[in-house]
C-alpha cells in the first residue's frame, strides 16, 4: 500500500507535470518528507521520497521514486568533501536508501533533502527560466516577486547547490523559493498543497511580469521573405528536404526526426533577431542536453530552391560539425566521456519549420519540445532584458558530466530494428499487419500504409501511438497516393529505411475465364504498385546515403505454375524479376532488395477471406475451413504457414546477421518442392 505522503507526491507530481506551463517531459523533480514504519526495528523513520532519476512528472509513479533515510540523507553534510568532489556524493546517496531504495536517486536529491520543507518542487516553467537566463536576472527577481522568491546564481546541479538553496531559505524565512540562474525554479512548502500552490504562484507571476513590462517586439524586426510559407507549401518543402537533412545528421548514428511546422517555431524564424539567439544556443540543463548547445539554422529566405537550400545546408551541416568538435576539444578534460556525435539535433528552416533528432521518435519529438521552450524563454528574456545563457564551458561540463553519462548508460540496449522506419503496404490487415506488428516490436518506426484509412489508423493504434506508427491512406496503383504515403513517412519519422511491397489481392480464374480486367487489376496493384512504391521510396533512400531494404512479399506461385491462376502468378512473376533488377541498379547505394515467396497463408489472409480462399478450396476439392490444414499436409513440413512466420522472413532479412545479402527469395512455405529455387 503506497504510502498516503508518497501518494500526495505523486498526485502533485502528476498534476505539475500535466502542465506544459510548469515544468517540460522528464523535466524538474519534485519531493515530499515523511515517516513510515521501518520494518527492521518496528519503529517510525522519517523519510525522503524524491523522484528518481530520469523519470517523468506527468507520468510518475510509485515505482519512479527514490526512497531515502532523512537522518542518513542529511548526514551526508558530515562527509561532503567540498565542490570540487560533489560528484562523489551520488554514490554516497545508496548508503542511505531505505529498504530497496526504489528509483536511482538524481543528482537534485541533495536540494530536496538539505532544505527544511517538507515539500519541495524543483521546476522548468519558460517564465521562470526567462528570468534565470536575462543578463540582469538577480535585479528583475527582486521587482517581480520582492522577497519572496530569491535569486542563486548559477551553480551546476549537485550536493553544494542544496546547501546553497537551504542556506537562502534559513536566511529568508518568509521566501516561499528561488530562481536558480541558468536553470530554473525551485519552491517549497509545508504542505504539498502549499508547495503545488506557491510553484504555480512563481510561474503566473514571471508570466504576468513579463506579459506587463516585456517589449512587443523581443525578437526584433520582421526579416523580408522569411515568414511561414503558405501551409501546403511548407510541407511540400519539408518533405523535399527531409531526407537529405536525416542523411547529413546522420552522419555519426542512424537517427529518427521529427518535424514541426508550429507557429511559435516559424515567426521566430522571420525575426532579425533569431541567428544571433540562436547560435547563444539554449540555457536550461534539460534543454540542451537534448537539443545540442545550439540548432543548425538554414540562413536563407523562405523562397529559396529545394536545391539552393540542400548546397546551403550541405555547408552548414560540415561548418556545424568542426565547430562541434572544437567546443568538445576545447573544454574536454582528462576523464571526460568520448564525444557523443558531432551533428546536430535540430535543424531550423526558415519559412518551413524545425527538424528534431533522437535515437527513437519520441526523443526527437521531445527534443522539438525542449526547443520551442527554449524559443519562449528567449522570448521572454529578450522582452524583458538580454538573454544571457551560461558559458560553454559551463554547458559541457554538463553535457559530458560523468554522472549524465551514467545515466545514458542505464538505458536498456536499443532494440535490432531502433533508429529504423518502415513503410508496409497492404498492412492493415493478414500478413501485412503481421509485418508491421513484428517490425514495431523490434523498434522500428512504421507507417501502415492501406486502401482503406480507416482500418490503417486502427492497426497503427494497435501498436501504439504516433511516436509508434502512423496508418495511411495509400492506393498502390496511384502515383500521387503513393508518393503522399512516402512524404508521410518523412514529415512523421524523418526519412525511411524499409520498404516492405506486401499489398496485394488475386482472383482465382483460368486463361479462357480471365478478362483483361482482371488482368489489368491484378498487374495494376501488385506489379505496377510495387514499381511505383519502390521507385519514390529509392529516391529518398539514395538521398540520405544510409542505404536501406526494399522487400516483395512475392509468392510461390511466382516459380510454381499451378492451375486457374494465370493473371496472379504472372504478376507475383513479375514481382520477382523487380527484386533481382532494383537488387543489381540499388546496390550501389547501400540498398538492399530482397523477395519472401509464401504460400498457403490462410489465416488472417485479407487475400483468401475474399473470395480467394473458396475458390482455391474448390480448385482442390476441400471446404474451405480446412484449407489452411490442406496446405500444411501437401508441405514437406506438414506445417500450416501464418503470417507471423512471413513476418519473421521480412524481420530477418533486415537485420545486420543479413547485411551482405541482396537479390535473395526466401521460400516462407512450410516446403513445397516443386518451387524450390533453382
């Protein structure tokens, strides 16, 4: 049973964390004191519930929370061997766990324990941080907020930044907390209800301040051509550029993007202001330990060329990736963690949007989120004063802190398939969606790509949200619908990496009983569709130079000639022969191109739940419910084929234990001799 003190924590977490005002995702921490029955002696012990390291406040529960011995906690003071050694305290912070201890402690634990409140919040509101980062922050705190709120200069998160804040607090009993210069906000309470009260308090009083004496025109004058592009224009430009930017921050490790066209992002890219602010890079610890100290800003209008901008970018991309590398040579020390990657998390297109970088989907969405906080601190900032960030200096001893290099190592091991996106066509439904079940669950990014929208959307819900897969309306033998399913997958994820041609459908017909439209219709969706999918999914691969799979979900029937199936087979035949051609003219960018030849896939079969199914029962003289087991028997394994088995095929065949093999039909057919490959 959760403790009713910890309870009221998470409540309040919860809340605080719900409001994008308050604090940002995996933002701040909060705290509560209180006493529990200590098992080991039966007697009452006071205790620190804190949240733990790395968690989230919107999301928090009982299991993201650090359990610590006050008395223990605080004892720590004792043996602090001064600033130059705080880091050393982390480790000290185990020895005072009570029982399993629950989360890693944070390295903000030490201001939650040392100040005297029983509640304490620690908090990223953009208001509050607006105030941490102006030139004269320490004078404006004072005007805002008298003395109730106190300023700290910055100092680096740690053991000596708790003793500081809980000296202020002894020394100005009636302050209800402070602004941490550079940082944020922290404020307490002896209640959680008075702690939840006075940080909202601090938020709507910088907000308001700013609101009543900031300038109308922080970011400066309007810069001629750099607002927003019209809506549809500016997609259209995103999605042009989208791969070659993915390709060029990818150039250290495979990334996953995200895109945004959000007007908070575009009007502070037509301001004149916005390159001087932007190469200050961002300020709070949270922000650019996930946006890089600064964005790569594309320093041309809104009207400029796809191809203009592309040349421009390819520059800046090189200029980015030197200056990187001296900040990191420059101010790394004996001990410091290796570089993490030179290229930058986000790119800013001026009139179109912001591109944001992360291993998964969900970090680069979140790193687009720290970014437009840091475009609302510099706003009010600059309204109110100069936005000063903290030194570079400051900044890497952040980024390459050991103790934030601790924490990337906790993370669990990347999935095979991390950092990959994956378009299916033909996956709302049988093998298709057997394929993008299996390809989301190895970490792939997918968009789910069918005729009907509906039933798209539902089987990317399935999976989980848009930071998981997205469905997709796409008619396969529609050139527009197919390159709308493309630039889907590029303004949702960033680019693509596996293409999987699976739509499908056949009609059971002989030569004399077959008519050119059912010729036309079949050649149509898997033949042509295959060739469009392919040919707009190669140009997006060839731009981003990380290579790539194309796979056809042929069939046996593209070797085995079997009776009353002219039209379906001549077109799985065609099918194949693309995989050897697009295998033999792809290669040489990387990109691999491989066949899977199922048969007898009955269950969950869209293709057989239509018609497909009783006509071939009656081709072989078997009710149709027993299809599937008449196939399995006529295998040399005796085993019905499903498609969680072509999944596993489409799985293997994009993993590394295959990457030197291209132009490969892999038979998913429980053994059928007569189409083994010759």
């Amino acid at each position: 049973m959760t403790n009713t003190t910890a309870a009221e924590l998470i409540a309040r977490s919860n809340r605080l964390g719900a409001d994008p005002r308050v604090t940002n995702y995996a933002g701040g921490n909060t705290s509560a004191k209180g006493t529990e029955i200590d098992p080991a002696t039966g007697e009452s012990v006071e205790l620190l519930w804190v949240k733990g390291s790395g968690g989230d406040l919107g999301t928090l529960k009982e299991a993201g929370l650090a359990v610590l011995r006050l008395d223990r906690m605080r004892a720590l003071v004792n043996v602090y061997p001064g600033a130059d050694r705080e880091d050393d305290m982390v480790a000290a912070f185990d020895y005072t766990l009570h029982g399993k201890g629950g989360a890693a402690p944070s390295i903000d634990t030490a201001m939650h324990g040392l100040v005297d409140a029983a509640h304490v919040d620690h908090l990223h509101p953009d208001s509050g941080i607006a105030f941490a980062t102006s030139a004269d922050g320490e004078e404006l705190t004072k005007k805002a907020f008298g003395d109730k709120v106190a300023w700290v200069a910055w100092r680096r998160p740690g053991f000596q930044l708790g003793l500081d804040i809980a000296a202020i607090k002894e020394a100005n009993p009636q302050a209800i907390g402070v602004i941490l210069g550079g940082h944020g906000i922290t404020a307490w309470g002896d209640t959680s209800a008075e702690a939840e009260t006075n940080s909202l308090w601090i938020v709507e009083t910088a907000e308001k301040f700013i609101l009543d004496n900031g300038s109308a025109t922080p970011f400066g004058e309007q810069l001629d051509g750099y607002a927003a592009l019209p809506k549809e224009e500016r997609l259209v430009k995103a999605a042009a550029l989208a791969a070659h930017i993915r390709g060029l921050v990818s150039t250290d490790k495979a990334q996953v993007g995200s895109f945004t066209d959000a007007a908070v992002v575009t009007d502070f890219l037509a301001t004149a202001e916005h390159p001087r602010l932007a190469a200050l890079g961002t300020s709070c610890p949270d922000h650019f330990l996930r946006t890089k100290v600064k964005p790569l800003v594309l320093d041309l209008p809104a009207d400029a060329s796809i191809e203009d901008s592309l040349a421009r970018l390819d520059e800046l991309h090189a200029q980015y990736r030197l200056d990187y590398q001296a900040y990191y040579d420059t101010y790394a020390v004996e001990g410091s963690p290796a570089i993490r990657g030179a290229d930058p998390a986000i790119v800013l297109i001026p009139g179109v949007g912001m591109f944001s970088y992360g291993a998964n989907k969900q970090t680069a969405r979140v790193a687009g989120e720290f970014y437009i906080n840091a475009i609302n601190v510099m706003r009010g900032a600059e309204a109110l004063s100069t936005y000063s960030p903290i030194s570079d200096e400051e900044k890497f001893r952040i980024e390459y802190w050991a103790l934030e290099e601790a924490k990337l190592q906790r993370m669990p091991k990347p999935k095979p398939l991390a950092g990959r996106i994956a378009l299916v066509t033909g996956a709302a439904s049988g093998i298709g969606k057997a394929i993008a079940t299996r390809l989301a669950a190895e970490g792939s990014c997918v968009v789910i790509a069918d005729l009907d929208l509906e039933k798209a959307k539902a089987a990317a819900a399935e999976l989980g949200n848009t930071d998981v897969a997205i469905g997709v309306q796409a008619n396969v033998t529609d050139e527009a619908q197919v390159q709308a399913s493309v630039d889907a997958a590029l303004l949702a994820f960033g680019g693509l990496d596996l293409i999987v041609n699976n739509a499908g459908l056949s009609l059971s017909k002989s030569l004399l009983e077959t008519t050119v439209a059912d010729w036309d219709l079949q050649h149509n969706v898997m033949a042509k569709g295959s060739f469009l999918v392919s040919r707009a999914a190669a140009k997006v691969l060839i731009d981003q130079k990380l290579g790539g799979d194309i796979i056809y979900i042929s069939s046996k029937n593209s070797v085995f000639a079997g009776p009353n199936n002219i039209a379906y087979s001549a077109t799985k035949a065609d099918q194949a022969h693309q995989v050897r051609l697009l295998a033999a003219e792809l290669g040489e960018y990387g990109v691999k191109v491989n066949g899977i030849n199922p048969d007898g896939v009955v269950r969950g079969s869209g293709i057989f739940s239509s018609g497909w199914g009783a006509k071939r029962a009656a081709v072989y003289g078997v009710p149709e419910e027993e299809l599937g087991a008449y196939y399995a028997q006529r295998t040399l394994l005796k085993r019905e084929v499903l498609p969680e088995n072509v999944a596993n095929a489409v799985f293997v065949l994009c993993t590394s234990d295959l990457s030197h093999t291209t132009g490969l039909h892999i038979p998913v057919d429980a053994g059928v001799a007569a189409a083994f490959l010759r």
